[in-house]
C-alpha cells in the first residue's frame, strides 16, 4: 500500500481544523467534565472531535484502521498486524482545555511500520497549525499566513526548556538542576515539540509516562524539522511495536551536539 503523502496531508489539516471548530463550540459553552477510569478529565469537546476525526479519516483511507484516546480499547493480537495505522488524540490537553489557557490540541499521524510518516497538531484557540511528513518537510501555519519551520541546530545559552504545565515532577527539576542556566517554558499538550520544531526551545524531557496518541503527530513534526525523539536509550520513539501503548520516558531536541541523555540518567 502507497499513499501520496503531501496531498493526505492538506486533507489531514483541513479534517483537524473541522474538529478544532467543533472543540471552540464546547469551549465556548458552560461544559460539564467527566471523569475517566484513569482520573483524566473527559468533555463532550473530546467525543465530539472523536467522531469527526474517525469518519473523516475513514473516508480518506477505509483501509486504515484508527487508534485513538478516546476509541475503544483494541486487542493487541488485532493491532500487531497493523502496518498502516492512524494515532489520534481528539483533544490534546484536556485540563488546558478546562482551565481555559488555550493550550490544547488536535494530534492526527499517519503510522507506518512504526514510525510516524505523516503529522498535524492543530491548535484551535492559537489558530496555528504544524504539520509535517516524510519528503516535504515540517510547516507552521498561523494568521493566514504559512511557511516552513526548523529545529535549532545549536542550543541557545541560556537553554530554553519546554515542559508540561500540568505534569511537571522531581525529575524534571533533577534534569534542570543538571543543565544550569535555562529558561523554562511551561506548556500543554503537543505544542512542546512544536517549540522545539520550530526553533523556539532547545529540549523538551519528558520523564514520566504519556501515551503514544499524546506523541505521535508532535514527534513526525520535530523530525521532518530536523529534531529528534529518543527514549533514554538513543532510540526514536516506536509506535504499535507492542501491547503496551504507554511510551518510555523520552528527551526531544534540535541540537545533535549536546548529550541530553546523559542529563537524564
């Protein structure tokens, strides 16, 4: 199976943006919040980018199956096959979305024999787009306006380090101790790695646990940038590789001369 990428790609950043309006029509509203299994907070925001996303991207590949946050649970032994697949957050930053800061996203990739060859984090409040895939490149949309981004080639001094505003832990103070003079850039959901793609910010760790649906359209927008996601190890990040679906603590970055692993371990 062949697709034609760069045109998938305008049509995945059309179908993200149809569901960015659907989210401000819940944010604008006096919504309620529910409670998943997990203690993560659920919106009707949520289930309504859900459904638009899953029958859209159905209509753009039948063939290609969906594995999404807010989707049902999917057996292993059905997924292992899965060559091809989508990896869809609906709503990227759903406590954002409840606090009302504006940092939240749409994450929509394109899986392909684990590695993520196609991305679009949408970001309906900042009205900004990034999308990216293998043999194009990784653009920034914004205002009308478009162009392409790239990740810093050498860190800036001090560094300029992006974190979860929600997330943050004693590991990550570790890891800022390490690298002495920083600016920290607290923020939510994928645009992390979209800082760091766009030469904004130099590093992005994050050291305790996130889903694959929470990494996987940031991560193919830093690389096709010219950035990297590595687990502690050194390898990039991995997607329907296994029948966990958690991803190991991982570093993001721009600047290949710098041992950010060992800022970690």
């Amino acid at each position: 199976m062949t697709h034609d990428l760069h045109r998938l790609l305008l049509d995945v950043v059309a179908l993200s943006r149809e569901a960015g309006r659907a989210i401000l029509g819940v944010y604008a509203s006096s919504f309620t919040v529910q409670e998943k299994d997990d203690k993560s907070p659920l919106t009707e925001a949520d289930l309504r980018s859900q459904e638009i996303l899953s029958a859209g991207l159905r209509r753009l590949l039948p063939e290609v199956p969906v594995l999404s946050e807010e989707a049902e649970s999917i057996p292993w032994a059905e997924r292992s096959g899965w060559d091809w697949l989508w990896v869809v957050d609906p709503l990227d930053g759903t406590r954002e979305f409840v606090q009302r800061n504006g940092e939240f996203t749409v994450n929509v990739a394109l899986v392909h024999a684990h590695r993520p060859v196609l991305g679009v984090v949408h970001a309906p409040v900042l009205e900004t787009d990034y999308y990216a895939c293998e043999g194009y490149g990784a653009f920034k949309s914004h205002a009308g306006a478009s162009g392409p981004v790239r990740a810093a080639r050498k860190a800036a001094s001090p560094l300029r380090v992006v974190g979860s505003r929600s997330h943050r832990g004693s590991s990550l103070d570790r890891f800022l101790e390490r690298v002495g003079p920083h600016d920290m850039v607290p923020i939510g959901s994928s645009l992390k790695f979209c800082l760091v793609a766009e030469g904004a910010a130099d590093v992005y760790p994050r050291l305790g646990p996130t889903s694959e649906w929470d990494t996987a359209a940031g991560q193919c927008v830093l690389e096709q940038a010219g950035g990297h996601v590595v687990d502690l190890g050194g390898r990039p990040l991995a997607y329907n590789a296994r029948s966990e679906l958690l991803n190991p603590w991982f570093v993001a970055y721009g600047d290949e001369s710098v041992d950010w692993r060992s800022l970690v371990t």
